[in-house]
C-alpha cells in the first residue's frame, strides 16, 4: 500500500526505518506512470510514501524539490538518497536495496 502523506504525518511516517518518498504533482505524466511502478513495489513490502507537491508546497520547498517526480530514501528520519526522474523498477528497486 502506498502512503498519502501531508503536513500532519510526514514527520511521523518518515523518523524510522527504511522510507521512500515520492514528491508529485497530479499534472505530471512521468508521476502518474511511475504510480503504477511504486503501487507495484509496495505491494511487494517496500514501504513508500506520496507527497502531493501541489497540496503541501512547504514540505517539497523544505526538502528542495523542484522538479517531478523526485525521490528521498530516508533511513531513521535522515536523507540517505535524493533523485529525481522516472525510474524503472529495476531502477528503483538498486537503490533501495543499496540501503538496506
């Protein structure tokens, strides 16, 4: 299950374990193909959070987003990867696993 995250939880959701982060918009093509990818990778036990960068601006600016999709692997609350583009899921599942 993907997670939608927002002001109230992105702290929470994102202060331990092993958390990838996708920074989105609703306009974006390369976000709403590259939902289907991360829908897929969380079905299979990855946990991966939503941040609609349209909805919640002050987090996307906070974290230095600025362009989509982008991506932060956060592992106990701190930055450990940040990218941006479409990925595959070979892609997306290399960088993860580089940080388990």
């Amino acid at each position: 299950m993907l997670v939608d995250l927002s002001n109230e939880n992105f702290q929470k959701e994102t202060e331990s374990g092993l958390k990838l982060v996708d920074f989105y918009t609703t306009w974006c093509k390369f976000c709403t193909n590259q939902e289907k990818i991360l829908k897929d990778l969380s079905d299979n036990g990855f946990w991966i959070g939503r941040l609609d960068c349209d909805k919640f601006p002050e987090i996307a600016r906070k974290h230095g987003i600025t362009g989509f999709p982008s991506f932060i692997l956060f592992k106990n609350g701190r930055i450990e990867a940040q990218f941006t583009g479409y990925h595959d899921k070979s892609q997306l599942l290399n960088r993860l696993t580089m940080h388990i």
